[in-house]
C-alpha cells in the first residue's frame, strides 16, 4: 500500500508529467510561477521522494522531461492518495466550484492574502489561479464589489455589506439546505429552532395576506442564514444605498420589524433595525402569487403600467406585434414587472431553472422579452440579467401560444373523405388534437357533400379536390399520419386564407405560401443599406410598398441596426398600404459586416398598419424566421443560390 504523500508544488509536476508526454522546464516554471531553477530543485526532490522502482523522471534528447512508470498499479495507487489529500478540504474540480470558493475565502478574510498562499491552500497552479480572479473580478463587478491588489501584499474584496451578503446568496449559500449547514455547523439556530421560526413566519405571512409558498420561505431562510453568519463575524450594515433606503416606505417592511423580534426572541440578542432591510428583500422580490385573490389586494402603481405601455410601444416599434388588446397578458406582465422591478434595482438575482429551454423552445417570446428588457435597462440605468429576460419570456409566450390559436375561430367543421368513416374518424382525432376538442365534426363521403351544405359550417376539411364555389374556408389536407405536418398545412391556408387552391408540399410553411418571385432580389452592392434601399425601390416601383415605408424602414436601420445573426438581417416597418404581411428577400452577393454580424441575407418584412386581425400571420412570420435563422445550413444554401427556382426550392426543403 502507498502511503506516500507528497507537497502541493511536487504533487502539481507529478500531475503534469502523468498527464502529458513531455514537459520543458518553462511549461513547470510557468504553471508553478517559479524559476526553472526552483524547477530543477524541485525535480530532483521528487525524485527523491518517490522510489525508482515505481517511477522513474527521465529527461529527453530535446530537453523535455517525461515519466518512465515501472509498477503501474503502484503509481496509480500514490496518485490516488495524492490526489484525495488535495481535495482533501474542498472540491475544486472545475472553475465553477473554484470561484465559488474563492469568493466564500475573500469575502469572509478579515485580512490580505497572497495569491502564492490561495494557490497553495487549492492546490492549484498560480497560472490558474490568475485566470481564475480574472473571473472572480467580473463576478464582483456584477454586485459593485472590487478586489483590491496590494503592491507585495496581496488581495482584499471591499464593498458595500448588502453586496458582499448578496454575492454570498448566489455563490456559497445557494440552496435552502446550504442555509440550514450554515446555521447548524456555526451553532447559530438549531434544527428545532429553524423549524419554529419558519413556523412563525408562515403564520405572519398568512395574517398579512401573503401568498406563502415554499419557494418564498426557503428563499427567506437563506437571507436570513447568510445575515446571522455576518452578524456572528461582526460583519454589520454600516450604510444604505439610495435604493435600498425606500424599502423602508414598503408594505413589506412591517413584515420585517415582525420576524427581526422572531428571531431576536430565539437568539435572545439584540439585532439592529437596519437588518430589517436585509430580511425584507426577498419578501420584494419574490414572484408573481399565483392565487387570484392576492392579486386582487395588489395595487400596481401608475409607474408599472406606463413602464409595460412603453414596453409594448417599443415592441410594437420593432416587430409590428399589437399586445394591447390582450387583457390576459396586460395583467400578468403588470403584476410580474411589480416584483421583478425589485429584484433587478436591488440587484437580487432569481436563478431562472427553465432558462435553457427557454432559450430554445420560446425564441420569438425571448426576442420580445430582450425588446422588453431593454426598455428596463434605459429607463432605470440597470443591467437585466438572462434569467429575468427568461422570466419575461413566459408571460410573452402565452400572447404568442394565444395568436397561435386565435386565428381559429370555428364551432362546426365539416370533414369531406373519399376513402371511408375509418379515415375520417383518424382525421378527427388529429384534427381535435391541433385546433381544440370543443370543436364539432361531421364527416361526408366527397360524393355527399354539396355547395349548399357548406354554409351550415365554419370550415371545410377535405382530403380530396372538392370543386364547389362557396366562401366558406376549404382546408386541403395531403398528409394524416405525419402530425407536424398536418399542423403546418392547416395553420399556413388559414392563415394565408388559402381557400380552395390547389398546393403542393413546400406550402406547409407560412413563408412558403407567402413566397413570390418578385419579392426575391440578388444584390450586389458592396454596402448594407444600399442593398436594402434597392430591395425597397423596387418593391416601391413595382407598386407593392409606399414611399413612407421606405422612409420608416431606413430611419428603423439607423435608429437600431436589425442583423439578426445567423447571417439574416430582418428590416421591418408598418405599411398602411398593405392589408396583410409581405416578406421580401434580398440575397447579397458576399457576406457583409453589420453591426458586427455577417449578413448575407436580408428579409424584408412588411406589416400591415396596427390590426388585430394580422397579429396572427406576424407571430407565426416570425416563429418561421426565427426557427430559419437557426439552421444555418439552410440560410447557407439560401445565400449561396443563383435564382428564384433555386431559393424556392431550398427554401421549401426545410
């Protein structure tokens, strides 16, 4: 059995060596920050420690030194006790966990450190360490917190006590059982005592009407954690930012005053009035209730209202979506913008878990969440974090989820089949699984059905060419079993009121049906904007656009420039001309840089003047635009064809 522990600096070579082929002096000198002197002297004392018969240090003909391992099992063995006896006082496997703890270590030195003795404490490399600080350092920029380098001394975090406890919340005490660790290994509450204090602020909370949830009391425990342990540590609030002063004036601070006796009546120690504020934040900046009678005792101040019509004033100013008239979302983008306001000026950060889903699956809610956040951004001078434009995202969401089916508007449907009752049964099943199950079906054979009968029906589905002259909608449905498809081929004709036209298979897309020849240009302009001044001339001579459009577009362009990524740029503008939505395509002979992104196709979206009636057709546009901006090899292929025929057909083999 090995049993031969080594010292961090040689156990650091050791690794090196077992992990590359070969190493110079400079490669150890650089990793350790040494000498290659030191480096030698250290070579040999390894050597020395450990026995040639398991491991030999061998240096190469072109100066690089390399193991030569004669008992494998043996060296295996003496670097697993080496390298348990580093991870010995904490887990540092990759930089996330490195941070992590380097901020805890700063944050609770009373005094400077020196990066050789935190390099040696984690058993790391210093090269490694600088890098890592290099993080750290932006890390605590994000709370306003800087780490002071002494001239031969070392480092020091200094800043506001709010922001050192706030920094701790999201690196150290992170979950509410880390809370509890904290509290139980320091002996500041016991576990009887944590139980009987939730205890008491669940029942405060339910006098005062509080939504209590067990996401809101944990997240309570946590703050109230972190606030103790800096108490014990003589780490108090000694000043109050200007915007953590007016939690005084809130509702939620009488709350406060409340749990700050609760807990002085535990600790039977005083505490001072100012950590009221402290115990407060996460009251202010917890979610949105999801009980409609709480909702009902929230009054949203005339500042949230003007703050969510600015929102949707500049949503509509860069997409030509019209969100006022959805009362569901005015409501819940109101009452999430009254705590998500909190949480982003006092800088309380909410892990959003469903953001990588978000990101992925919601990309037009999440386009229009960033247009939102923006709004945020220059009329409070603060910076909207990822997770809260995901927040954002849900509530933008259930608009679009809503204009998907609002197009729908049909109570009785009639189900036109030449092939028998057994596929008309699998068609209603599908069909009732798309557009909603309130819906009423009956099924013909195509033999059966009559002009006069159309009219006893909102809309028609038919699997076979019905060739009857009627204004109700027919919906031509080519595929049963494939069930993304079946969606697309209804939502593209009801949306594009493709009534009793023959289609083919490339119009189950909504940018498919709308495509047309003399909306797709080959460009050759060296310059961005000259491109897309010829797209609109001529889209103006061709009498499709108006000269105001033109106008709006180009003063758009200037104002916010609208590279999409993904080499798209999407220019857009209302056009009181147009009654529906018009895209354009501009395919541009070489990639151009705008606003640091490649371009080398512009889509041109024209969009009706402001009418419900279209908001349908603009969120579906853009889903498709979005989901094209994300297959590159698509957009690829588009930009690298010579015509018409060629562009529709790649654009059709999505």
């Amino acid at each position: 059995m090995i049993t031969q522990s080594l010292e961090r600096k040689l156990f650091t070579i050791l690794e090196m060596l077992a992990d590359s082929k070969g190493n110079t002096l400079k490669d150890f000198s650089d990793e350790l920050g040494v000498s290659t002197r030191s480096i030698r002297t250290y070579l040999k004392q390894l050597q020395e420690e450990i026995p040639e018969d398991i491991v030999e240090i061998v240096k190469t003909n072109n100066s690089e030194y390399k193991l030569n391992i004669k008992d494998d099992e043996k060296f295996k063995q003496l670097l697993e006790l080496n390298r348990r006896q580093k991870q010995k006082f904490c887990q540092l496997n990759n930089p996330e966990e490195r941070i992590d703890y380097l901020i805890n270590r700063l944050v609770e030195l009373n005094e400077i450190v020196t990066i050789d003795d935190l390099a040696e404490e984690m058993n790391v490399g210093r090269t490694t360490l600088v890098k890592d600080l290099k993080k750290v350092d932006q890390k605590l920029d994000e709370y306003g917190l800087v780490l002071k380098r002494k001239t031969n001394s070392g480092i020091k975090v200094e800043g506001d006590e709010i922001n050192l406890r706030l920094i701790i919340l999201e690196h150290i005490c992170k979950t509410y059982n880390d809370s509890i660790i904290l509290l139980e290994s320091n002996n500041i509450l016991t576990k009887k005592e944590i139980i009987k204090l939730q205890e008491q602020i669940v029942m405060n909370l339910k006098e005062n009407r509080f939504s209590v949830t067990e996401a809101l009391i944990n997240n309570l425990i946590r703050y109230i954690a972190v606030m103790l342990m800096r108490l014990k540590n003589n780490k108090n609030i000694t000043s109050l930012q200007s915007q953590y002063k007016i939690i005084k004036e809130s509702e939620e601070y009488e709350i406060g005053k409340t749990i700050k006796s609760t807990i002085e009546a535990l600790k039977d120690k005083k505490i001072d009035d100012v950590e009221i504020i402290f115990i407060v934040m996460p009251l202010l900046g917890r979610n949105a209730p999801l009980y409609h009678e709480v909702l009902r005792n929230l009054t949203i101040g005339e500042n949230i209202t003007l703050l969510r019509k600015q929102i949707f004033d500049k949503v509509f100013e860069f997409t030509g979506l019209s969100l006022e008239e959805d009362e569901q979302l005015i409501q819940g983008l109101e009452y999430h913008l009254y705590y998500a306001l909190n949480r982003i000026v006092l800088n309380i950060k909410y892990k959003n878990p469903m953001l990588k889903e978000i990101k992925e699956k919601y990309k037009l809610p999440y386009e229009v969440a960033k247009i939102a956040a923006s709004v945020i951004e220059d009329k409070y001078q603060v910076q909207v974090e990822d997770d809260e434009i995901g927040y954002l995202a849900l509530h933008f969401g259930t608009y679009v989820e809503r204009a998907g089916k609002s197009f729908i508007k049909i109570e009785n449907a009639a189900i036109v089949c030449g092939t028998g009752l057994g596929t008309a049964k699998l068609l209603i099943i599908k069909l009732k699984k798309i557009l909603g199950e309130e819906i009423n079906f009956k099924s013909f054979s195509d033999l059966d059905f009559t002009e006069d009968m159309a009219s006893n029906y909102d809309m028609i589905f038919t699997l076979v060419d019905l060739d009857i002259n009627t204004e109700i909608q027919i919906v031509k449905i080519t595929s049963i079993f494939d069930e993304s498809q079946l969606k697309g081929e209804i939502e593209s004709q009801i949306f594009l009121n493709k009534t009793n036209e023959k289609r083919n298979d490339t119009e189950q897309y909504i940018l498919n049906g709308m495509l047309d020849k003399k909306l797709v240009f080959y460009l050759n302009k060296n310059n961005f904007m000259d491109n897309l001044e010829d797209m609109l001339d001529s889209l103006i001579k061709s009498n499709i656009v108006s000269n105001e459009y033109k106008n709006r577009v180009i003063a758009r362009e200037k104002k916010a420039g609208t590279a999409f990524g993904g080499y798209i740029a999407l220019p857009h503008a209302v056009d009181e001309k147009v009654n529906s939505v018009i895209v354009s395509y501009g395919i541009l002979d070489n990639l151009i840089m705008v606003d640091g992104k490649e371009v080398g196709l512009i889509i041109l979206l024209v969009i009706p003047s402001e009418s419900q009636n279209s908001q349908d057709v603009i969120v579906k546009t853009y889903q498709e635009i979005i989901d094209l901006s994300s297959d590159k090899k698509i957009v690829q292929k588009l930009i690298k064809s010579k015509n018409y025929k060629e562009f529709k057909e790649v654009l059709g083999r999505r």
